[in-house]
C-alpha cells in the first residue's frame, strides 16, 4: 500500500471515529496516560495474534529523557518486569492490515475506538490500558500498552475439562474421595461468569455494547482474575441511532457467528441485550466445557439458530438452578424477554455464595482495585495540582 493511499486511508477512519463519538458521554482520557515512542520498548515474544493486532509482552522500557524522570512512565519502566515475568503488553497493528485498504481503515479505526473506550474505563475485570504510543491513534505504528495477560479462556477451559473428566471418573473415588476438588472446579468457573456478567453489566450502564464476546476475547492476570479485553467492536448507543421500541440501527453481522445474538446476524435493529444473548452462549461453553455448536457450519446457524427453530445448547439437568434460568431467559429469541446483567449478576453470585458454603468473600468488585491503578490516579491527581499551582504563578 504505497503512502498516498495510506493517507486517504487514516483520515477516512478518522472521519469515521469522529462520526462515532459525536457528543459520547464516552471521554477521550487519552492524554492522562504516559505516552512512548516504540523505540524506548523491549518486546519479548508474541502473546497472541487477533484479526488485526498482535500483542507482544513487554521486556524492559527505556526513559528517553529527564521528563519522563519520576512520573508514572519512570514507574512503568520500574515495574514492567516482577520476579523476571512481564507485567505489561503491548498491542501492534499486524503487518499484514496495510496490505488492503479496507482491512487498514478498519484496524486503525478498531485500536482508536478501544484507546477511547479503555481510557474512560475502571473496572477490575476489564483489561487496563496502563500508555499509550507518542504518536496518533490513526498511525499503523500506534500501540497500547496494558496488563499483560497469563492464560485465555480458551487454554482455561481446557485445563478445566481435563480436570472435570478426572474427577467424574473411576479415578474420583481414589483422588477426590469427597468431592472438594470437583466443588472447587465448578467455584472457579462460576466466578469466573459472575465477574465477566458484573463488567458486561458496568459497560452497560455506560451505554457501552461489546458486540465481540468470546473466549478468545477473555483472558486471566496474575491474580487469576478474568479480564475482559479487545474493545475494538464496542459501540456507544445513542439516542441518534434509536429505531424504536427500545432497538437501535447499529452495524449488523458485527462479532463472531457462534457466539452472535439473532438479531445482529439478521441485521435487524438491537440493543445491548444482543451481549447477554453472546454471554449465555458463553456461560454454556464454561459449564459444558465442550464448544456450542460445534458442527455448524454458518448456513446451518442460519437456518437452525437465527431463524427456523432457534436451537440451544442443550442444558444438562444437573447444572445449578440458576445458572438454567440465565441460560433459558439469556438466549431468548425475543429481545424484550432476555435480562439485564443486574439480574444475571444477582443469579451468578448467588450460586456462588451456594457452592462456596454461604462464603461471600472475594465477590466484591469494588475490594479487587489494582495497586497500580491507585497509584496512576494518585500520579494524576499530583500532576493536576501542579500544573494549577504553575498556572497560578
């Protein structure tokens, strides 16, 4: 792509993001973050590889002047490696985006919309942006730099399954004689739902729709804690784009086929139910541990899942009973009869207040706060006094 079309090409997604975030209740924070040239990164190996961009962790950063000297990048370049892992990654647009121009101007438009997105959010289960690159986010060189990520859901819904075959076996009676390993398998897994269901929840009360929910797009930190990532999808509604009875007109055909609610792959107008419809979905893959619809090819979810019959998962009887109601309600064809993820979240925890003996500890989000979090707000706030007092002078 030579550098004319280039050109062309980011200030059409600029046009395009500019479109988007007409008068958003979504902030722009971006210039709160620490800012790098990609020059001052070490990167270590590739952590994983999306549609558009490859994430690489990162090794050691380099503070390339006497400005950067005791600020939160002097802090970052501190404490990007504990116990010799990685803390942080780094998020690229991959080479292969610039060879067609319209794979161009989506990814570039996909890394600016996530830069705003994850800039205006605080949430313990949604990956945190930590820098950003020097340059602009319309730039095929641009990068975040965030939490860096241990495992994916993908990776630990295998771990799960070998364990849940181990433990329902003939070799149970000799390893888990009292069923504490199984309880504690099917606890990780619930909680792992409740947090995903409280971020989803947080997004929506933020007017905020994922549209991408999907293994792939979930990951765990050092902590264990499930983080929700990869925000390039997410949409803003807004009363501009409201249809009527509650539905908007939004962009159709937006996710991934297995996991993507009705009405989306119809192009039909939605709402942000079309994520609960994905997160029941996904809470039958947690509990099944087996892939939904997993011979289907998309002709054969069009005609036995969008439309026609509208086929489920099926639901074993000896799953918890709430985890059947979320499941039964959430993936309703009928838009109007799934529930918010206040309800979904109630049900979730108090399943797990169930399996874990009446133990509520640990479930309160607002308790979970990275460390680091609080130390990039209390940076901030310092630098705001600073620059009152230089202004007063």
């Amino acid at each position: 792509m030579d550098s004319f079309v280039k050109q062309r090409g980011r200030e059409w997604a600029k046009v395009t993001y500019d479109e988007n975030f007409i008068e958003s209740s979504i902030a722009d924070n971006s210039d709160d973050f620490p800012k790098f040239d990609k020059q001052q990164l070490k990167l270590g190996k590739v952590l994983g590889k999306g549609a558009f961009g490859t994430v690489y962790e990162v090794k050691g950063v380099q503070i390339s002047n006497d400005a950067q000297a005791g600020t939160e990048s002097q802090f970052i370049a501190d404490n990007c490696m504990k116990e010799n892992h990685a803390r942080y990654a780094i998020k690229f647009l991959s080479p292969e985006v610039l060879n067609d121009t319209g794979t161009f101007i989506q990814a570039i438009l996909d890394i600016a919309t996530e830069t705003r997105v994850l800039s205006d959010t605080e949430h313990p289960n949604i990956v945190k942006a930590r820098a950003l690159a020097r340059i602009s986010p319309f730039n095929e060189e641009y990068f975040i730099m965030m939490d860096r990520l241990y495992d994916t859901m993908e990776r630990r819904m295998e771990k799960w399954a070998k364990k849940a075959k181990l433990y329902s076996g003939f070799s149970s009676k000799i390893i888990d004689r009292k069923g504490e390993k199984k309880r504690k398998l099917l606890e990780a897994r619930l909680v792992a739902a409740f947090d995903l269901s409280h971020a989803l929840g947080y997004l929506h009360e933020r007017k905020i729709v994922y549209r991408d929910l999907k293994p792939e797009n979930l990951g765990f930190d050092v902590r264990d804690d499930v983080k929700l990532f990869d925000f390039g999808l997410a949409v803003e509604i807004r009363d501009c784009k409201l249809a009527g009875e509650g539905l908007y007109n939004l962009t159709g055909m937006t996710g991934t086929p297995r996991y993507m609610a009705p009405e989306v792959a119809k192009n039909e107008h939605y709402n942000e139910k079309c994520d609960v419809y994905s997160f029941a979905i996904l809470l039958w893959e947690i509990m099944a541990l087996k892939l939904p619809f997993e011979l289907y090819t998309i002709s054969k979810l069009k005609e036995g899942v969008w439309n026609g019959i509208h086929k489920r998962p099926f639901i074993q009887p000896s799953w918890p009973e709430n985890i059947q109601i979320v499941l039964r309600e959430s993936w309703s064809k009928e838009i109007s009869e799934r529930p918010n993820f206040t309800k979904i979240t109630s049900l979730l925890k108090e399943q797990c207040v169930m399996v874990r003996g009446g133990n509520e500890k640990g479930l309160e989000h607002r308790s979970r706060r990275s460390t680091v979090v609080f130390h990039r707000n209390i940076q901030m706030a310092l630098r705001r006094v600073s620059e009152n007092q230089d202004s007063s002078k």
